[in-house]
C-alpha cells in the first residue's frame, strides 16, 4: 500500500508541478520544485476524493 500511494503522490505532485514524473526526487523537499501552498491542499482533497483518505488540515 506504501509503494503504491507513493507513486500516486509522486504522479500527483508531478502534474501539480508541470514536471516529468522522473524528475521528481523523494529526498527533494517538494518547495525546492516551486509547489506553493494551495498544493498540499489540493493534494489532501484529492486523497480523500480518489483514495478515501481523509489528512487534517492541521496539527496538534
């Protein structure tokens, strides 16, 4: 299931980013690709519609 939401992440902030999949590096914090923060965001809506997993908004 890990390697799996991984790869679905990677795709998604890819497409977010406008950048080839391959160019992604996991160990790259994702700011240094340029995502902002309406990308976590976005990225939280869509795991909860697509995968049903809910991510709260916020910590603590």
């Amino acid at each position: 299931m890990a390697g799996e939401l991984r790869g679905w992440l990677t795709e998604r902030l890819a497409l977010h980013l406008g950048r080839p999949v391959g160019s992604l590096d996991p160990r790259t914090p994702p700011a240094v690709y340029g995502m902002d923060s309406v990308c976590p965001l976005t990225l939280c809506g869509d795991l909860a519609d697509e995968r049903g997993l809910i991510v709260p908004s916020t910590t603590g």
